[in-house]
C-alpha cells in the first residue's frame, strides 16, 4: 500500500483536466492505498457544498481525505460552515507534514 498526497491548485469550473485528480485518486484508492486530497489556491472553489458539478463529493462518497488549505478559503471568502460534507480546513502545515512522510507520494496539479 502506498500512499498519495494529490495538490490540487487549479479551479475545477475551468480547468479542462480538473477530473485528473478526481479519476487518479479515486482509482488509487480503489486499490487500496491511502489518498488525500489537499486542495489549495483556486483548487478549493470546488470544496463549496453549493458548488454545482463539483468533484468533491464522488471524492468522499470514494473514502478520501479531503482538506482545504484555511489561507486559499479566507482569500476567496469561504467560510468553515460552507464546506461540502467530507471537507475538512487545514493549514499549510498540515500539507507539510502530510508531504514529509517518508513514504508519501506527492502530486501537484
């Protein structure tokens, strides 16, 4: 079992390949390895619960860590209370120690 760290920075309304993170992390944990997701910068526009055509909610219905980076959701307005079920706020520390592990595998996008 491994385990993956996906980086999603890009907002999934625009992006064209935004379901590259959705498909990969969800075939990865399908096979059993340990997947989160840490979305950050534009990428956490889609972590709104009202957020229509969202990825987010397959993502947790599949077992997956969701986390939103707090700094990525004030800047752009969201509150804690507006999260989509499954999402949880973190810091950037959070994905640091995420990261660092020894056996984690990282993936930006």
């Amino acid at each position: 079992m491994s385990t993956y760290v996906f980086i999603e920075s890009r907002d999934p309304f625009e992006s064209a390949d935004s379901r590259f993170v959705a498909d990969t992390a969800t075939a990865l944990k399908q096979q059993g390895d340990s997947v989160t997701v840490f979305l950050v910068q534009n990428g956490v526009l889609g972590a709104r619960a009202r957020a229509r055509g969202s990825h987010i909610t397959a993502l947790a219905d599949a077992g997956i860590e969701l986390l939103a980076d707090d700094f990525s959701l004030r800047e752009r307005g969201i509150a804690r209370g507006e999260l989509a079920s499954g999402v949880k706020e973190a810091t950037i520390g959070s994905l640091v120690d995420l990261i660092a592990r020894e056996d984690a595998k990282a993936i930006w996008h």
